[in-house]
C-alpha cells in the first residue's frame, strides 16, 4: 500500500473506533433512564457547571454557524501571508 493508502486506512479505523465508543456509552448511560422526562431533564440531578458548559456549547456553534458564512460572504476566504 502507499503512504496515502495507509493514512485513509488509519484515519477509517479511529473513525469506526470513535464511533463504536460512542455507542457504547450511550447504550450503558440509556440503561439509567426509564422514562422521557429522566432523559431530557437529566434526573434534575445535573449540577450548575454541566448546564453552563452546555450553554456556552450551543452559543458559541449557533454563533460559528451564523458568522462563518457571513465572513465568506464579505469576501474571499483564501490564505494570506
């Protein structure tokens, strides 16, 4: 294989590998919850830090999603020196 053939392979695997993860956790965190309201309200058992991260998170993608556009709208995005 070559050198690029063996990067796309590498790159693959950590993604089906992130992905089986991911999986995992959410099927052993799903177990604890029986009903609709446990997931969307966390138990109310989530601390104040938790839910501020998870603000900031969503401002600041709601912010990328909205400016990024509007930067390359104003103009052309190539790299400059």
């Amino acid at each position: 294989m070559t050198g690029l053939a063996v990067r796309i392979f590498i790159i693959g695997v950590i993604v089906v590998a992130v992905a089986v993860v991911i999986a995992a956790a959410g099927a052993f965190f799903a177990r604890r919850q029986k009903t609709t309201a446990q997931y969307f309200l966390g138990g109310r058992h989530v601390p104040w830090w938790a839910i501020s991260a998870s603000i900031v998170a969503t401002e600041t993608s709601a912010l990328t999603v909205i400016s990024v556009p509007g930067i390359g709208a104003r103009g052309d995005l190539t790299r400059r020196p």
